[in-house]
C-alpha cells in the first residue's frame, strides 16, 4: 500500500532515525548543562528551520509532507551540536538550510544524497564565519540567549596543538567533555556508551567506526605535531578531544553516503581517517573531519563497486 494510500505508513528509516535522536539527547543534555538554556534554543531552531525545509520542499514538488521521514531532524541536531554554544543562531538557520535543502533534497531527497548532510552543514558555516566557529566559550561561562558578549571564550586544543604547544586539561576531563570545544561533540564517555546502544541496535557498522579510529590513532602516534611530550600522550589529546569521536558515531555512522560492502566499509574509513588527519596537521580549520567526510564520500561507490569485484572474483576462484 502506498504512502498516499496509507497516511500511516511509516518510513523504512523512521525507527533508525529515531535511534539516532535518541543517542544525541543525552548529549543535548550535557550541553545544556555546560553551557545553560542557549544550546537548547539553538537546537530548537534548528529542527524547527529542517522541519520548515522539508515541508517547503514538499510543498514546491506538489507531494505530501512525510513526518515519519524524520532524517532531516537528525541532521539537524547533528550540525548544531558540533557549534560552540556562542554561535549565532543565523548560522544554525544557514548550516540547516545548506545541509537540508541542498545537501538532501538537492539530490533527490531521503536515501539519495552523496554527501553527509550533517559535515556539509558545518563544512559552509566553517568557511563563512570561521573566527566565530572557532571561538569556544569555557564551561559553565554566562553565556545569555541573546547576547554572548560576556562569556569567556579560550583556545581550542587543536589550535593549540597547531602552535606546537600541549593542551592542559587532565585525562578526566576529556572523557567528560568539561573543556571548551563543541557544545555537544565532546562528552567521550556519553558518545561511547551511546555507540554500544546503536552498535547493538545495528545503527552503526563496526568495522567503518573502528578502521577510520585506528587509523587516525596510528597517523597521530606516527605524525607527532610537537616533541614536547611523548606519542601517546599527544595521541590521547588528538583523539579524546574536539568532535573526532562523535564523528566516527553520528557523521561516519550514517548508511546512505557509506559504502555497503564490508570491506569498502573498512576502506572508507581508512581513507577517512587519514584525511581527517591530514586535515587536522596541514588544514586551517579544525573540525577537519567534516571536510574528510565530504571528500572521501566521493570515493564510495568506487569502493564499493572495487570490492564487489574483490569479492566476487573471489568466490568464483572458490577462494
């Protein structure tokens, strides 16, 4: 039966969808307690601007908003979660409009886009308004609904790293995110117990999380940007810190722009790791994952179509 047919019929990925905005409502929770009632707001335009894009776009296609195709919510949330809490909500209203309604609906919509929304999202707020995404107000600073003018704002540790200085922050701080960074991106320990649930829930690929961690471990331990402290201690900031972890749940986890064979999964996130590294040690901008993302997803159906053919010559050699 037909959508038009059966208004109750949901969509296919309306369960998964729903599993995703469960995972990062703990992590809208933190945020607001970090940084007060502003995060809140910020994620209440954003979803009210994805859910007004839709409808629009719905509308200029002459079909029937879909409610339960809630993809764009997640998207949404997603983006908005990795802005400092001091970003200004027209750039929440641009990144949602960018990620929705070109990112999605340009491509034909739900399950048709090449690029992850939510990294395409915050690629164009990065490059349009970079000193104001980049200056992160410190935890439990007065950060007011309007006005930001009197939060306290502190350096990144990736911009310190890029100096060739050593972040200060102890280790269990940077399990629960009580440093200045992403409003809703660093809280390691929430982000790993949220990723078991989605792990188990199928959400997530395994293999695609773990080969793009590994590999930006391996590229942090074998690239050290400073010598003032050991490998492993520089690893634990570049991995613990900033959004590379909640990248490789929310950003990588996402099964459109992915590939589906196993190990084109494992490649993409190889691939994807190493640029997120490169970005990070050569780029100008931060969140270098993101720009990662956007690139090595137009390596996917090249992967997967290459291993396809790995496989099947594979099976037909009986191998």
């Amino acid at each position: 039966m037909s959508k038009e047919k059966n208004p109750r019929l949901r969509h296919p990925d309306f369960a998964a969808n729903c599993d995703f905005l469960f995972g990062l409502f703990p992590l809208a929770f933190m945020a607001i307690y970090l940084y007060g009632p502003r995060p809140a707001l910020m994620l209440a335009v954003s979803l009210l601007t994805a859910v007004l894009c839709d409808l629009v776009v719905a509308r200029l296609r002459g079909q029937r908003y879909d409610a339960s195709e809630n993809s764009s919510l997640v998207f949404a949330a997603t983006f908005t979660l990795m802005l400092p809490a001091s970003a200004g909500y027209y750039m929440v209203v641009a990144g949602v409009l960018v990620g929705i309604g070109l990112g999605k609906h340009a491509f034909g919509g739900a399950g048709s886009y090449p690029f992850q929304p939510a990294a395409l999202a915050y690629a164009a707020v990065t490059v349009s308004w970079p000193d104001q995404i980049f200056r992160y107000p410190t935890p439990f600073s007065s950060i007011g609904l309007l006005d930001t003018s009197n939060a306290s704002f502190t350096e990144s540790t990736n911009h310190i790293l890029q100096a060739g200085g050593v972040p200060n922050i102890p280790s269990l701080d940077l399990l629960l995110g009580n440093y200045a960074g992403p409003m809703g991106a660093t809280f390691c320990l929430v982000i790993g117990a949220v990723a078991i649930y989605l792990l188990l829930k199928r959400r997530i690929s395994l293999s695609l999380t773990v080969s793009f961690l590994v590999t930006c471990a391996l590229v942090s331990f074998c690239t050290p940007r400073t010598l003032a402290v050991s490998r492993l201690t520089l690893m634990k900031y570049e991995m613990l810190s900033g959004a590379l972890i909640f990248a490789a749940v929310f950003l990588l986890g996402e099964s459109v722009s992915a590939p589906k064979n196993r190990l084109a999964r494992i490649l993409y996130g190889v691939l994807t790791g190493f640029l997120t590294m490169m970005f990070r040690i050569y780029g100008s901008y931060e969140l270098g994952v993101c720009f990662a993302l956007l690139l090595s997803s137009a390596f996917s159906g090249y992967l997967d179509r290459l291993c396809s053919r790995i496989s099947f010559g594979r099976r037909a050699r009986g191998v």
